[in-house]
C-alpha cells in the first residue's frame, strides 16, 4: 500500500495537480482520501453529496490593526489594540499595512493530531507574512500574489500557510500589504476539513467557469455567423469576464509556470479587472443606443469608455492602486448612470424610421427592470471593495455572482431580442412578398396599358396624319384645324414619352451638339416663331442628348407661345457658366394668369385660368423629367413682369 501511495505522489508532482503542493509529511491515509476524491468527482456529481460537511472554523476572535507608516513589527503590533471584526474585513484601497490577530481554538478531539492550515481569501492580495508563536524566529511562511504559486508550500485555489504544532488556544498575526482593494477573509481548519472543502469549491468553480466560457463561445461563434453587433459584444464582454475570472478565483495560480514570473500573473489579474469593466461598459452603452439617450447620458458613458485608457496609461507608469481604485469606482457608478439612461432614454414607443429590422426595441419595464437589478447586485459587490460597507464571506465573490447574474439576465434579453427580430424579419418577408406581388400585378397593368397606349398612338395618329395632309388650305377655319390637330398630336407623343421615362426605357445618348442650332430649329418649328427673339448668339456646345433636348425646349418654348398674352413677344436669353450653359425663357402672363410656383411641375396641374385651353398638364411634368434625365435643373423664376423658366445643363 504505502509503494501504491508513493507512486501516486510521483504522479502528482509530474502531472502539477494540487496534491504534489501538499507537505511530503502529510500521512498515507490522507493522499488515499485524495485519491478517492478524485476518483468520485470523475464518477460524478452524486458521490460530492456525502461531502456536505462545511470547514470547522477555529478561529474564536478576529481583530485588525492599521500601521499607517509599515514601520511596526511584530513586537511593537503585539502590544497595541486591536479593533475586533467578524467575517470578512473590507478597508478598500490603501497604502498603509492591516495588521490581522487570530485567536486559534484547539480543536476537537478527535482532530488534535491533524495539520492546520491558516486559509486566506481573495487570491489578489499582494503581500501577506504570517507570524506564529510557535515557530522559531515567529515566521511561519509568506504568501500573496507576489510570490510564485509554484514555490509555495501549498498550490491551491486560496492562499494557504500550514500551521506548527504548538499550544492551543494561541493568537496568531499577519500582515498584509496590496495595491488592490483589502478585503480579507481567514479561516484556520484541520487537515480534514480542509479536504472536505475543497472539492466542494472546486466544483462551484468549475460551474461557474463552465458557465462563463459557455456564454462568451456563444456570443463570438453566434456573431461569426449572424454579425450581430451586440450579440459579438456581448462575447467579448464574456471573454473578458472569463479571463478575469480564472484569476480571481485562482485558476490561473495552478496553472502558472514555473519559469514565468508572478508579477506577471499579478499584471494580468489588473489588466483584465479593467478590461472587463470597460468592456461591460461599451456592451451597455451600444445596447441602450437604440433607445435614444439623453446627451447627458451619452457623454457620462463616453466618459466612462474614455477612462480605459487614462487608466491603463496609469497602470503602466506604477501607479496600479489608483488605476483599480478608479476601475472599481467605474464598477459602483457604472450602474446607476446605466439605469439613469435607460430611465430617461426619448426612444421608448417610438417606431424606428426606415426598412429593415437593424433596431429591436425591447419593453420599458424589461430594460429598467434589468438595470435595476444590476444596480442591486453591484452595489452589494463593490461597496466592500470600496471599504465603504462590511461585507461576508459571500462578498468575496458578489463580482463573480454579478458576472453571471448579469450574463443570464443578458442572454434571456438577447434571446427575446432574437425573438422579437425574427418576428419583425418574418413580418417583414411577408410584406415583401406582398410588394413583389403588387409590383408583378403593376407591371402587368403597365404592359397593358403600354399596349393600349401603342394601339391608340397608331389607329389615332394615322388618321390625324391623313386629314392634316387632305386638309384645303384656302378652307374656311383650315389653320385652327391644322393647329388642333398639331395639339392632338402633342398629346399623344407627351403621353408616350412619360410612359417611357416612367418605365425607364427612354435612355440619355451622350453626343457633342451646337445649343444655338438644337434652338434654332425649335423656334423655327414654333407655333409663332415671330414672336419669339434670341439673344445674341453664342458658341454654346455641350456634351447631351439631342433628341431629348430638343423636347425639353421645344415644350417650354411651345409653354410660353400658348399661354403669353396674344401678339406680345417671348424672350430667350443664353449665358455661358464655365461648367454649365443657362437658357431663360421670359414671356408675359395671359389670360391664364401666374402660374403656382409650388405646383408648375405637378403632374396634370393646370392652373385655373389655363382650363379654358387646350392641355393635359403634363408638358412641365415632362419637361422636369427629361433634364433630370440629362443631369440638369429645371426651375421657374417669375420675374415682376414675366413668368420665366431657367434651364441649366452641364457642358460635360
């Protein structure tokens, strides 16, 4: 048995398990229970039920002392007073060394022969030196995140310092010394209590680390495929949670090589503490974003995002107290600023402008209620860390309970947030295949009216075509004849013409042409061209469509001749821009009166006075579409006496 029991401590020690770090004169007996105990956590969870037996505490009095300077020794603190606590002692962040006095119980009977072990939590404190009257030179070991956990007597998930054996009762002392917040929790228990314990912490643990990776390869795998913004924020949130976790708890202690140095593993552990508030932080601020925040909240959030780096700026020239000092004062504000803006966030019940289903509002009281709640539970966290409240044993760990609490609570509002999307999305589809139907029937309907329109066009312009050219020109009312039918005639090509720009089917063909010649031939073909006088002519070439062109003038010019005063002349003047040419087309109102600025380019207006004339309304609906077509701009500028349309179009 005892050769069995050798090679399983040689197996240990080689494989770097927590048993190799437990003192060469711990019995057979007990490296046997932790073979067995091993052997149950394998098996599985039912066999951890037996071991619900809690550490026996022997510690009958806990009192504190602060040496302000770090000069004292242990003499000098031996014969000063010390101020009583229970639980866990919380004094924040601070330069100055807690002195701690245990007073140690013996223990039962039956445990007089065990090994105690003085237990202290959290794992990030720096510097603890232990004092014990039974050991020569009252030095009984030192431990703290400073030292390397692979040279420590004991390698666990907590600080460990075996006891000497020596008279009980009997106080013993400590000192610590840590740049990051002092909340001290010591325990004195029996080897067995010890073992008993253990797993039972190492389970909780591993639950809770479990769960922690759990939700952070959610968040970043959900995200590789999805790219949903904040469920990827929310698995860097986790990842940062994780990382931070494995060292508060004293994962990464077991884990820690031996060649590397602790004050690396103390530097990660901070490092991490930040980076999982800030990226907190950022996760909240873009969550609540789709709420519309109040500027305020805006900025005390950037504020907050903004800190990272003053802090990390701070952490890197040596001044790691005050970083952590300011990272947990985050932690404590971070909360209430969140429920602050949610609470007066403008978004709620506002319907997000635009298609898609890029913003999922969730309901009021489901976002309050969640921040609410996070302002609870990091409130109990911090305020110890800050020293400003006492906290239990269970305080040690309210960061981790948080992290948790909060990433549930965030997964079952990112699932409903889903929810909601993939509702909106279906919605969504349904509509769309709705519009795509109605656009299917639209484009039938125009099809058929295209076709309709092409019959008419040719059963009514032919015989148009024909009385136009068999019409008597000596006949009694022959030109009022000829010009109804031109007008007729008009009708039609505008009707054919907005159809085809509707449809897209009547496409600009770039070409270089003479502005003066397209002009001339418009004016030559005008029902009055002797009306009509031209500014001086200019060299004006530029690069348009000439078909397209000469409609545009040739319905502004046809525009002015019909409803100008009879007899009374039509003015077109042309300049020169640099990068663009001007026409302005002047004429004085008739009987149809001023146009309405806010409606001329309307789609069937006509104006009052116009109802009386021959019209559809549609030769200026027409006349801006086709120079938008050619990248130009169309507008109408009355003058005090005239009514006038600019047209300007790019030479290029």
């Amino acid at each position: 048995m005892n050769e069995f029991v050798m090679q399983r401590r040689r197996s240990y020690r080689q494989n770097g398990e927590i048993a190799a770090y437990f003192p060469d004169h711990i019995s057979s007996e007990t490296l046997m229970r932790i073979v067995d105990i091993r052997s149950n956590l394998v098996a599985g969870l039912m066999a951890l039920v037996t071991l619900t037996a809690s550490a026996e505490d022997l510690i009958s009095q806990r009192s504190w002392l602060e040496d302000e300077g770090g000069q004292q020794t242990l003499e000098q603190v031996s014969n000063s007073s010390f101020r009583p606590y229970e639980g866990v002692l919380s004094k924040g962040f601070g330069q100055s060394v807690i002195w701690v006095k245990l007073k140690i119980d013996a223990p039962a009977q039956e445990q007089q022969t065990e090994k105690l072990f003085l237990r202290l939590r959290p794992v990030y404190l720096d510097s603890i030196e232990v004092f014990d009257p039974a050991v020569s030179e009252n030095i009984a070991g030192h431990t703290g995140d400073i030292f390397h956990p692979g040279l420590q007597p004991m390698r666990g998930l907590d600080f460990m310092v075996p006891l000497a054996d020596g008279p009980l009762p009997r106080d013993i002392f400590f000192r610590v010394i840590s740049s990051s917040t002092r909340q001290i929790y010591a325990e004195v228990v029996s080897e067995k209590s010890l073992l008993q314990q253990m797993p039972q912490q190492h389970l909780l643990f591993a639950l809770y680390i479990g769960v922690v990776s759990i939700f952070a390869a959610w968040g970043l795998s959900y995200w590789a495929f999805t790219k949903d913004k904040m469920v990827g924020l929310f698995g860097v949130k986790q990842t940062a949670a994780l990382v931070y976790a494995l060292c508060s708890l004293g994962y990464m202690r077991m884990w820690w090589p031996l060649s590397w140095p602790a004050g690396w593993l103390d530097q990660l552990a901070s490092l991490f503490s930040m980076l999982a508030t800030s990226s907190a932080i950022y996760f909240h601020y873009a969550f609540l974003q789709d709420y519309q925040l109040r500027p305020w909240a805006v900025w005390v959030l950037r504020g907050l995002l903004f800190l990272l780096p003053i802090n990390l700026l701070i952490f890197w020239t040596g001044h790691s107290m005050l970083a952590l000092k300011i990272n947990m004062g985050s932690v404590l504000l971070g909360p209430f600023v969140m429920l602050g803006a949610a609470w007066t966030a403008k978004g709620w019940g506002v319907e997000p402008r635009g298609q898609g289903v890029s913003v999922i509002k969730l309901p009021r009281f489901l976002v309050v209620g969640f921040y609410s709640v996070i302002v609870v539970i990091l409130g109990l966290a911090a305020l110890p860390g800050l020293g400003l409240a006492r906290g239990g044993e269970i305080g040690l760990y309210l960061v981790q309970a948080h992290g948790l609490a909060s990433a549930l609570m965030v997964v079952l509002l990112l699932q409903y947030r889903t929810h909601l999307m993939r509702k909106a999305q279906f919605e969504n589809q349904s509509l769309l295949a709705r519009t795509q139907l109605q656009a299917e029937q639209d484009r039938r309907l125009r099809d058929e009216q295209e076709k309709l329109l092409a019959m008419l066009t040719h059963e009514l312009k032919t015989p148009l075509a024909t009385i136009y050219m068999r019409l008597d020109e000596q006949g009694k009312n022959a030109q009022a004849i000829k010009r109804s039918i031109r007008e007729m005639n008009n009708v039609i090509d505008r009707c054919v013409q907005i159809n085809k720009v509707q449809d897209q089917k009547l496409q600009a063909q770039m070409e270089n042409v003479d502005l003066i010649e397209i002009l001339c031939d418009v004016v030559s073909s005008a029902p009055t061209p002797e009306r009509i006088g031209l500014s001086p002519n200019l060299a004006l070439r530029l690069r348009t469509d000439r078909q397209l062109l000469s409609i545009v003038l040739s319905n502004l010019v046809e525009n002015a001749c019909k409803y100008s005063a009879k007899e009374t002349p039509i003015h077109i003047e042309q300049q020169d821009l640099g990068g663009s040419v001007q026409l302005s087309i002047f004429n004085l109102p008739g009987r149809a009166g001023w146009p309405l600025e806010a409606r001329v380019f309307e789609k069937y207006y006509r104006s009052p006075g116009a109802q009386g004339q021959a019209g559809t309304g549609l030769g200026l609906f027409l006349v801006r579409s086709l120079v938008l077509s050619l990248r130009g701009h169309i507008a109408y500028k009355p003058t005090s006496q005239h009514v006038c349309f600019v047209l300007t179009l790019p030479k290029d």
